[in-house]
C-alpha cells in the first residue's frame, strides 16, 4: 500500500502547483521563475524523501535496517499525513518570492533557496544540516534491531523480552536416568576377602514435568514471573539375585505425581545493547518447597525372594527446600549471530525435618543443609532466516556436599553428597507469528550427575 501510494503523493503535490501557477499575473517574470525553481527543489526532496521511506519500510519487514515511521524511532522522514506520506507542499501563490522556507542557509547552484525534506529533529543532530541516511547511518548508540528469530534466542537465552507486557510461557519436558552401581551385601574376612553376595543395581527413571510461566514487564527494565510446575515421575528399580542367585533379576517400579516446587523471579536490566556493549540482565528468584520432600519417604522389600530389592512408597516431587538464586546473563547481537553467556549461585536454606530416615519403622529427626550450587554457562545461537535459529551451549553446576545435624550434636557432612553436572544443550526455535514461538531443546548429559538427556518444548506467547 505504501509503495502503490507515491504516484499519488506526487500528484498530489504537482496537481496544487500547476493550479496555482496561472494564478501569479501580478508577479514580474523574474520572481515567477525564482518561485517555480525553489518549488521544484523542494518537490526533488521530498520525492528523495518518499523514495527514503519507501527503503525503510521495506528492510523494517525483513527485520533489517531502521524500524520507520511504524516504530517510532528517530529516523522518520518528514511529517506524514494521515495517508502517511508527506504533507503536499503549498500551493505558489502562498510562496513569497523572497522567503527562504523553514531552513536558510541551504540552496541549489542556481542560488535558490530551499527546504531541507527532514528536520532537524528527525535522524540528524541539531546544526549539522544532515538528513538522516536511508541505510547504514543507524547511530551506534541506539539499540540493535532484532529479528523475530533473535528475539526467540534472548527470551530462551537470556530474559524476558522487557518490551512485552505480558507473557505466558507453557512447556513440558522428559528427563531420564540410568544409574548403575555395585552392590555388595557380605562382610571382609581377613582384610582381604569378600564374602557374601554381589549384585548389580540398576535404576531407570522417567521424570515428565509440565508447567506454566507467567512473566509481566513492570517497566523496561523491570521484568517479574511465577512458575507453577506438575511432575509426573516413574521409576523402575532392577537387581540381582533373586533367589540367592546372582544373575536372577528381579524388579519393582513406583509411580508418583504431584505439583511441584513453585518458584518467581525479579529481572532488571541493568545495561540495555548499544553499539560494542552487551545486553547484561540481573536476576533474583526464589524456590518454595511446594512439592513432595524426600526426606522421610521409607524403603520397602519388594520381592520376598530377594532381600537386596528394595524401593521407595513414593516417589518425591520437590527438593523439600527453600533457596534463592542470584544471576548475571550477558548477550550481544552480532547479526545473524548471537552470543550469551550467565553465571548464577544458588543459596539453599537449611531446614529441619522430623524424619530423615528411609528405613522402615525408624524415625530420625535432623536438620539438613543442601550445599549451595554454583552454575555456569555459556553458547551461540544462529538466526538462519527471520523466523528460525539454532544454538548450542554448554553448562556446569558444582554442588558441594549435603550436610545434617542430628539433635544435640554438630554438623556432619553426608558422603558421597558432593555433585558435578554438566551439560551440552541443542536448541531449535521457530516464530509461528509475532505472538507465538516455538522452542524445542535436547540437552545431553556429561557427568554422572547429570540427567541421561532431557528433551523438551515450550510455547511462549507474548500479548
């Protein structure tokens, strides 16, 4: 519509002139042609201008280039009627001959004066006369014009969009273990010598998560969200020796479903993306304890036949603590790339539980303290057309070991407690409109600690 609209505009401009250019037999010849020449100077600019607008609008659709009369920048070209192309200019016999129009200073070779297509206001700093470039003059002090694509990178990656009110971010992922571990029930004789059974333990566990993420922008820089998840968790506990026979197997599985630990966040933006500095958001959320404890949860024989099969009555949904997380996320657009980076160090309260113990009919009363977590990460995504990106990105958590505090005595630190979990994560995210994203990830585990793999989907809509 705005390209078919310059013939148009044209004639609208011309259509006045011509009209009013027989109505000047009162004027000398001289003044009559100084008159037409400055009117046809300023219809030369504005024609540029028009010419200018069109470029814009049309790298603003490609997600390219300056936003336009549409965005509200600083660049917009001269002021749009309500068709949005420029005002006609007025008609000749409203024009003095020896006016100078809005701006002086300025003239063509023949020493007319002339009007300059822009103020001064729009896309050029005050007294330096310069019209604000149609590509390639973007001041490297304004903020970085993001595609589609780009901006479904910082909203996984990095924060909330600040420039979107409201969003509400619905996902669900699959995360699974597979841990084995030797099992020995016997004694040493002799210091040397072994005797009893040895078995291979093994746990398989599915732990299915969906949950829903409110975020609301208070400012833009200020940014809030609550995150309510609903866990689902299946595991299936397999071990030898079943019948006092090693290679017997026998298994056992446990379900258990149940909301999990709901937690909210506080974003603030402390430095906003301009030229070589990057986008640095501040984080701080906190983690109720809503879901179900482990603590407490008793270990039960389940097969009769073999007394080195035990499971839990149930299955935990929550970690049974409060924390509290600070965090610093870095990002930079370079177009089409773009690099992000957080670090992050989670606070675990310590809390006290009337019972601690898995074994059946015993109560064990204790205070717990989680060892605080430090995490790291690091990645690069790809904006491979406007609606699509790709990225990778590695992550690290260091978890030092639990300790517990029995009644009346100190702290003692739980062997075996301290975790390393490390991650490569894969992304894929596509722009359905300009309200939904879809976001797919696979994250890998590297260490022991960490999950087998997690897949999972998520579906951000932005009003």
């Amino acid at each position: 519509m705005k390209l078919a609209a310059i013939p148009a505009a044209l004639l609208a401009i011309g259509l006045p002139q011509c009209a009013s250019a027989q109505a000047l037999p009162a004027q000398s010849v001289e003044d009559r042609l100084t008159t037409l020449m400055r009117v046809v100077d300023e219809q030369q600019h504005q024609i540029q201008s028009l010419e200018a607008q069109v470029t814009r609008l049309e790298m603003a659709q490609r997600g390219r280039g300056l936003a336009g009369a549409a965005s509200g920048d600083a660049t917009t070209v001269a002021p749009p009627g309500a068709d949005g192309l420029p005002v006609p200019l007025p008609p000749l016999a409203q024009v003095s001959p020896g006016s100078s129009g809005p701006t002086s200073g300025a003239s063509t070779a023949t020493g007319v004066p002339t009007t300059s297509a822009l103020p001064e206001s729009a896309g050029a700093a005050p007294g330096t006369g310069t019209q604000g470039g149609p590509i390639g003059t973007t001041q490297k002090a304004a903020q970085p014009v993001r595609t589609e694509a780009e901006n479904a990178v910082v909203q996984r990656e990095h924060a909330p969009l600040f420039d979107r009110k409201l969003t509400l971010d619905w996902g669900i992922s699959d995360t699974y273990y597979d841990r084995r571990q030797l099992q020995l029930s016997g004694f040493l004789a002799l210091d040397a010598i072994f005797l009893g059974n040895i078995n291979l333990g093994q746990t398989k566990s599915h732990q299915l998560m969906a949950d829903v993420d409110a975020r609301y922008g208070l400012t833009d820089r200020i940014s809030f969200d609550v995150d309510v998840p609903y866990v689902y968790r299946h595991s299936n506990f397999i071990v030898g020796g079943a019948g006092g026979a090693a290679g017997a197997l026998s298994d056992a599985s446990g379900s258990s479903s149940a909301i999990g630990d709901v937690n909210f966040g506080l974003y603030y933006q402390l430095f906003k993306e301009s030229g070589d500095l990057p986008d640095v958001v501040a984080s701080l959320r906190v983690k109720a304890p809503t879901g179900t404890s482990p603590f407490g949860i008793k270990l039960v024989q389940v097969d009769p036949n073999n007394t080195s099969l035990v499971a839990p009555t149930k299955l935990p949904t929550g970690t049974g603590f409060w924390n509290v997380t600070a965090g610093l996320s870095v990002l930079k657009t370079y177009d089409p790339v773009v690099l992000f980076g957080s670090l992050s160090y989670t606070y675990n309260l310590a809390r006290s539980f009337a019972d601690v113990s898995s074994v059946e009919g015993q109560t064990s009363p204790a205070k717990v303290k989680l060892g605080d977590v430090i995490q790291w990460g690091a990645g690069v995504a790809l904006a491979f057309s406007e609606k699509d990106s790709a990225s990778v990105s590695y992550t690290m958590a260091i978890e030092p070991e639990s300790e517990t505090q029995a009644p009346g005595q100190g702290w003692q630190k739980v062997p075996g407690s301290e975790t390393v979990a490390a991650a490569v994560n894969f992304g894929l995210n596509h722009v359905v409109n300009k309200h939904l994203t879809i976001n797919g990830s696979v994250s890998i585990g590297l260490t022991p600690d960490a999950p087998n793999f997690v897949v999972g989907v998520r579906f951000p809509y932005t009003f």
